[in-house]
C-alpha cells in the first residue's frame, strides 16, 4: 500500500442533499485507494462552516494521512454548484470550501476545481463520456443535458418549494397529503398512515398504529399532530418518509404505489424535456435511481422507446476523480 501513496493521487467528491461522498484514486486510474463520508453538501443550502466540515470529514476519511501529500487534484461536483452566484453561494462556495477542507487535511498543493453533481454523475459511466444525459433523484431531482463535460440544458432541480418532482421529497410531501387525506375523509385509507405515525411519533409506538376504525377525535388529534411536526422541521427533512412509501408499495398499498408510478412518469417527463436522442448514455443516480433504486426499473421501462444507453450509478465520486485526473 506505501508503494501506491508514493505516486500521484486524485481525489472526487460528490456532494449532495444528503450526504457528501469522497474517493481516493491513483492519478493513472483504477480502483478506489479510500472512500469517506460526510454530512450534505448543497452548495445552497449547505452554510459555510457545515459545507467545509462535511467536505473535511469525507475527504479525511478517504485519504489516509500518509497519502495526503501526494494528492495532486481534486475535482468536487456538488449540489447547487451554479456559476455567478458570488463568493458566498454556488460554485464560490463551493470552490472555497474545498480548498479550506482539503487544506484542513494537509493538502495543500493540489489543484482543485469544482463542478455540478450532473458532470460528474455523467462522468461515472464507463469510459467517463463527455456527452449524455443524466437524471438524478434523491432529496431533490434534476435532469440535465451535459456537452463536452459541461451542461448544456437542464430541467427541473428547482428545490422542494417550486420543482424537484418525483424526488425523495416530492414522495415524502404527496405521502403526508394522502395520510392527511385518509384521516380526514377526503381520500382512501392506506398504511402509509401508520408508516407516518411511526416516523414522526416514534414515542408512542407501544400505544399502537392508528385504525380505520377510529373516530373523529383520534383522526382529527393524530392530523393536527403530523401538521405540527412537519412544519417545525426544515422542508427537506420530508424526503426522510420516502423509504417509508417504497415499503408500503413493496406491501401492496394502492396509495403508495399510485404515488412511485406518478413519481416515476414524472421524472421521465423531465428526462423527455431535453430531446433525448437514441443511443445517448443516460446516467441515472440518486438514492432513488441508482444500481438498487426503488424507481429505477419504472423510470427506465417508461423511457425504453427513446433506446437510450441507461448507466445506474450509485454516486458521483468515480466520475469526480476522473475529473480531477482531467485537472492533471
């Protein structure tokens, strides 16, 4: 292992809603040296003490100490890495961040340069194209047209208030909806209502799941306290429900799978908005579409008469140290 820390080193991030992901590779290519994880990444919504601290712990844990000063690159795709943003948002954050965490680990001497989550999810499709589709879903959504390593087009990615359909979010915010329906009346009954319970009131599991049986009192109090707990969390946080409708699907609610098909012909509309062209690579990635996706095989049999080239990725971070190996 000490013979391969002494030759030239990249290392690739991707850093996303969730969670931010590094590799470490040999500057020559090959199989991963070290992988770490940290906190989210979007360069949005992400301030910058927590971005730089999660970048840190990712990239701290991918690079032993003895490797640091061989690293000669570093390329990091983020979330809400949009140029022109000015210094203290997007691609200025970012870049900034990066710099400081990688600094914060004794590497001080690579070349570090920072990109969408899009470029480098492309990038981590065999032989790293240059050209190609790619959609990603998991906290958010987007869809995005890439041309010689840069985006040419995009679709969606608006966030949780005004896009990001079909993503962790947008199942987490329709699954409450058809809880509260279900509670009130105004729609049918559905499991997911216990799933919701368990999730926000995990303090009064041995009281029980709620019944259809229940009355107008227990409905009405158990409503206005999924309310109450939503709103006090951050927005995003309702992406955590998401597993929640792919097991109630996976246990033959009609509700939770009405909603993985509408999530699923969403986030194929997205991908139709930008004229795929047959035999284009379509990266798919996102803790919804990567290899073991809950909507991957419903994303991809609604695109199958477009004959793209569909690329199930797990993350960013190979396309990311290929990248930084482009920096060299």
């Amino acid at each position: 292992m000490s013979e391969i820390y002494s030759r030239p080193l990249v290392v690739g991030i991707d850093a996303g809603g969730t969670r931010t992901r590094a590799r470490l590779e040999a500057a020559a290519g090959g199989p991963a040296l070290g992988s770490g994880a940290g906190g989210p990444g979007n360069a949005l919504s992400v301030g910058r003490r927590a971005l730089t601290r999660h970048l840190t712990d990712a990239i701290g844990a991918a690079v032993p100490p003895a490797a640091r000063t061989r690293v000669a690159a570093a390329f990091g795709g983020f979330a809400g890495a949009a140029a022109g943003l000015g210094p203290d948002l997007g691609h200025g954050l970012a870049l900034s961040c990066l710099v400081d965490a990688l600094a914060a680990n004794g590497i001080t001497d690579a070349r570090a340069e920072v990109g969408g989550d899009t470029e480098v999810a492309l990038a981590a499709a065999p032989g790293a194209p240059a050209d190609g589709l790619v959609l990603i879903a998991g906290t958010g959504a987007v869809a995005a047209r890439i041309t010689a390593r840069r985006r040419a087009a995009v679709a969606d990615g608006h966030g949780w208030l005004l896009g990001d359909e079909g993503s962790g979010f947008w199942l987490g915010n329709h699954a409450v909806r058809a809880v509260l329906a279900a509670l009130d009346g105004r729609g049918p009954w559905t499991s997911l209502v216990a799933k919701a319970a368990a999730h926000y009131f995990p303090e009064q599991a041995a009281a029980g799941p709620p019944d259809r049986a229940w009355g107008f009192d227990a409905r009405h109090d158990l409503a206005e306290g999924l309310v109450v707990r939503v709103y006090e969390q951050a927005p995003p946080r309702m992406a955590m429900l998401s597993p929640a409708v792919v097991a109630a699907a996976d246990e033959g609610d009609a509700v939770a799978l009405a909603l993985l098909d509408r999530a699923a012909g969403l986030l194929s509309a997205t991908v139709r908005s930008l004229g795929p062209r047959p035999g284009e690579p379509l990266v798919t990635t996102g803790g919804l579409l990567g290899p073991a996706g809950p909507l991957r095989t419903r994303v991809t049999a609604r695109l199958a008469g477009l004959d793209l080239r569909v690329f199930p990725v797990s993350d960013g971070t190979a396309g990311a140290a290929a990248l930084a190996r482009a920096l060299l």
